[in-house]
C-alpha cells in the first residue's frame, strides 16, 4: 500500500520558504544557499517542489522507523542525518568527499552531534564502526557498477534486526532513457563511471522487480517498495509552466490521486522510487 503524502501545510511551507522549515540550519546558513533549497522557494509543477516533496517524504518514512543507532552512506550534504540527530538520535555519516560533507555539516545546528566517517563504503568495517538498526542510502545505488555487492555491503553493518532504506529514481517511470539495470551486460565496465555525484553520474535505472531480484542476491527481503512524484509535482511534460503557488493544493492533491493508482501504473508515471529492506 502507498504510504501517506506528507501533510500539505508542511509541502506548502517548504515551497515558500525552503527546507530550512525542517532542517536545523544555522542562522549563518543562509549565506550557503546558492540554489535555493533551504530558504529559497519552489512551487509545483517543478523539480524544485518534488525535492522539497521528497525530502519530507524521506524524513517522514525514516522516522517513522525509530531508529536508534544511524548510519547513512553517501551522505552529501547530511541534511537528513542532521535532521535525525536534532531529534536525539545517534548518526553516523559517511561520504567520499570529507571536506566537504565537513563544510554543509557545519550549516546545522546539530552537526557536531554527527560522527563523520570519511571514504569508500567498500573499505569500512563493520566490526570497526559496530552495527546499526538503520542504513540509509539515498539517490546512492544507481551510481555504484556493482549493485549486489553494495547492498551486500550495507547489510553487514545492520544489528539482527536492522532494516536498510533507500531511495533511488524509478527505472519504469516513461521518461526513463537510461538503460535499467537487466539491460547492463557488463557491470565491470562501468566501475570507472561509478561514485560519480548527480544526475550526471547515473549508470543506469532501476525497476522495482529488478530492485527486488537485486537484494534477494545480497540475501535482503523489501519489506515495502513505494513510488513518488507524478509529473503534477514534478513539471515534467511541459507541467512546468504552470508553477505557481495558487497551483499548490491542486498539484498536490493530483499526486494524492496517483498514490491511489494500481501499482503497475503508478511505476510508469512515477518519477522516484523508495524502498525498506531487511534481511532474509
């Protein structure tokens, strides 16, 4: 079943006003804002609405998990980990690039609560770090050659009972032109490509049944699979010209319909995908 959108004051806030609405940002932060995203605005039909959409999404369905112990790989920016330590939860963050996941850290009132764990996911040690009952991993999986081996990877840093999420663009959505990952005869010769940031750095897409055949092989189970942002949030075929905040609720409500939609249509109109596992 499709999780619930979140509440339409709180979408409504952050197109106005940025993310800064539910993240911890320091009164300095501003000043770090170069596109907008935490105190600029975005109104539907816009990829800068569905961004806003998605990350209240993600914090909402993590938190809804009541993880103890973090740890999110690739973190970027680490606003979503800097959002869980505000709220007293342990995070650790991971990313390749260390200067500057240290640099945006620094823009929330809760970075020094975050432990910093620099480098390739690849070579950290569960033993080391000890286990988590939460792995995040967002917009990560379709940028790494070996698919398998990465979620293989994540789940041996997970307690017993420890659940993965993750989230990752929907390789079935109809304006998919990359290749999905059945369609990748070679995986090796993409590993010079791999870790790449953005969209630039997409090696391919991934469909649900592929993501379910994908963790079965790293001996994880989807406990859910939930798909988001029809083109009424996301502006895509030409939507974007009617953005504006008097659009709002109507936008929002349409992607409230589609969330009613079978599950095989929702994946064609469906631009992101989210997805909890846990192990088998």
């Amino acid at each position: 079943m499709a999780e619930a959108l979140p509440a339409y004051s709180l979408f409504r806030t952050t197109c106005d006003v940025g993310l800064s609405a539910v993240r911890p940002m320091t009164p300095a932060a501003a000043r770090h804002d170069p596109d907008g995203w935490n105190f600029g605005s975005a109104w539907p039909p816009s990829y800068g609405a569905f961004g806003r959409l998605r990350v209240l999404t993600t914090l909402e369905r993590v938190i809804a998990l009541k993880p103890r112990r973090v740890f999110e790989v690739a973190a970027g920016d680490g606003a979503l980990s800097a959002c869980l330590a505000a709220r007293g939860i342990e995070v650790v963050v991971n990313d390749l690039r260390a200067e500057m996941l240290q640099s945006a850290i620094a823009n929330f009132q809760s970075g020094d609560r975050l432990a910093v764990l620099p480098g390739n996911l690849f070579d950290l040690d569960p033993d080391a770090t000890g286990r988590f009952d939460l792995v995040i991993a967002t917009e990560v999986i379709e940028h790494v050659a070996h698919t398998g081996a990465f979620l293989h990877q994540l789940a041996r840093f997970l307690t017993p009972d420890g659940r993965i999420f993750l989230t990752t663009p929907n390789g079935s959505y109809f304006r998919n032109r990359l290749p999905t990952h059945s369609m990748i005869a070679d995986f090796a010769a993409l590993e010079s490509e791999q870790f790449k940031p953005d969209s630039d750095g997409h090696l391919f897409q991934i469909t649900a049944s592929e993501l379910v055949a994908i963790a079965h092989g790293a001996g994880l189970h989807p406990l859910e699979i939930d798909l988001l942002a029809s083109p009424f949030i996301t502006g895509h075929c030409g939507f974007s010209l009617l953005r504006s905040s008097r659009l709002a609720r109507l936008c929002y409500w349409f992607e409230g319909q589609s969330r009613r939609l079978p599950f095989w249509l929702r994946a064609k109109i469906c631009f992101s995908m989210s997805a909890v596992l846990i192990k088998d």
